[in-house]
C-alpha cells in the first residue's frame, strides 16, 4: 500500500511539473513571438503587424493554421517553418528571417555557450514559439 501510494504521488508530481513546464514554454514562445513575429504577423497573430503593409502578399493569419489544417494544428510544419523558414510568394526570396539561425546566432554571442549547447537552445526557442501559436488558434 505505501508502495503504491508512492507510486501515486510521484505520478501527480511529475504531472504537476510536466503542466508547470509546458506553461513555461508558452511564457517563452508568447515573449519570443513578441520580439521577432509581432511585427509582421500582428499581437494577435492576425497577419496585421506594423509593417505588414509593406509586402506584396499579407502575411499569413496564424490564428487559422488548424483551421486550414483541418482542425488539427500543423505542429510539425509550424516547426519546420520557424527553424528552416520558408519561399513563399508574399516573402518573395524570404522576407521573413530564417529563425533557426537567427536564434542559433543569439545564444552562441552568450559567454561560454557551446555549439552543441546553442543548438539545444535554438531548438528549444523555436518549440516554445510553435507551442505558444498552438495556443492561439481560432
């Protein structure tokens, strides 16, 4: 019984951490969409930023990715856009930054960090972007 209970907690404290840890990542892809996708793409993701006026094609309404997926968010896709970027006819050769590299250059300017480290991270902004814009799906 003592076994079991033991069992039980552990199980409701790694929950407990596994939710407090996926908050945390939407904290960081809400505070990194901020700085690097509001400005095209607008606050609330609706393609209405302050300089989305400038391109040939609007960028694209993030809140609609799952209903344009049918209604199943494109995680994957998503991912793959942020890291690799994309051609797209609105972004003629790609207006929109390579993220995966722009975030790759951010953590190797810190003190000490290792390539390998600088990936781990790169990889790990990029996620938490993808989460967060999960959460704003219309």
């Amino acid at each position: 019984m003592r076994f079991q209970t033991t069992l039980a907690t552990a199980v409701i404290m790694l929950s407990a951490c596994a939710a407090q840890a996926q908050d945390s990542a939407i904290i960081l892809g809400k505070s990194t969409y901020a700085k690097t996708c509001a400005v095209c793409h607008g606050e609330g993701g609706k393609g209405d930023g302050s300089v989305a006026e400038l391109f040939q094609v609007k960028p694209k309404d993030l809140t609609q990715l799952s209903k344009r997926a049918d209604g199943r968010f494109p995680f994957s896709d998503v991912y793959r856009v942020i890291v690799l970027g994309m051609e797209a006819p609105g972004h003629g050769t790609s207006a929109m930054p390579v993220w995966g590299d722009e975030f790759m250059a951010d953590a190797l300017e810190d003190r000490g960090v290792s390539k390998n480290d600088a990936i781990n991270i790169a990889a790990g902004r990029a996620l938490s972007l993808a989460y967060y814009l999960e959460t704003i799906q219309e």
